[in-house]
C-alpha cells in the first residue's frame, strides 16, 4: 500500500503522467529513476513500487528481481556514460526517503578521489545550479532505456 506522506510513494501514484527522468524503466515491481538532487550524470534510483521500509521486508518476487536490475543498470549505465564501476547503495534512512531504494551510481574514471566510494555522496543534495538539469536528466533516461530494451 502507497504511504502519501513518502516522496516514492507519492511519485509513485502519478506514475502515468511521470516525466522521463522518473521513470526511466520499470516493472511489476520496481521502478527506475534518476536522482533528483544530484550533480553527476546518470545517478540512478532503484525504488520498490509498493511502500517497503526494510530489505528484509521484501517480497521472495522483489528480491529475485533486484539482482537483475542492479547488474542490468550497471550495463546499461556503463553503455551510456562510459563509467568504469558503478556503486550499489542501500541506506533508506534521510527524512521522506525511509522507502527502501538503491543507488546505483556510475563512478567515472576522472571522478576526484575525494569523492570516491561512500564519499561519492557528497554530490547529493546539491545547490540548484550544480544539479543536472532536468533535460539533461531526461536525455539520459531515454538513452538508458534503449539501452535496457532487449537485445540492445
């Protein structure tokens, strides 16, 4: 059941009308999205469909599905950004976001190492100006979902 007192969930009941960039791919039970705050290109969101607040809460379904996501975005983000590695994190704990969700971020090879890691969040909740712009954000949504369709 959607909780809508939770940002996922609340994105999640106006799923139709969701830009490309909240949207980018989804399923039964997961959707797809670039990070909302983010300065780096390409900063994905993996986000269960139905409101779930812990990992061990999910579904035998949601859980035989994650794997495949994870692996399938890391390929599809390495296919569209060039990145070296992605991260795969999981925390659910800042305030409207206790929604489980998993970051899957490109790690670029020019990326500072002082910003490698668990440092890498460092590019969140950005200023306005330093933030991907929502077109940006878009275009790569697009390319990201070719680049998950099959045989791509």
């Amino acid at each position: 059941m959607l909780q809508p007192d939770c940002y996922p969930c609340a994105e999640e009941s106006r799923f139709d009308t969701l830009p490309p960039r909240e949207r980018i791919a989804a399923d039964a039970h997961w959707r797809v999205a670039h990070a909302i705050d983010t300065a780096l290109p390409g900063w994905l969101v993996l986000v269960p469909r139905r409101h779930v607040t812990t990992v061990h809460d999910l579904t035998d379904a949601e859980a035989a599905a994650l794997g495949t996501w994870q692996v399938g975005l890391s390929r599809a983000l390495h296919r569209v950004t060039g990145c070296v590695k992605t991260y795969v994190v999981q925390f659910a704990e800042a305030e409207g976001f206790s929604h489980v969700h998993f970051h899957i971020v490109p790690r670029m090879a020019e990326l500072p190492r002082e910003l490698r890691g668990p440092r890498v969040f460092g590019l969140l909740q950005r200023p306005d100006g330093e933030r991907v712009p929502a077109e940006r954000a878009d275009d790569i949504a697009r390319s990201l979902r070719r680049a998950l369709a099959p045989g791509a």
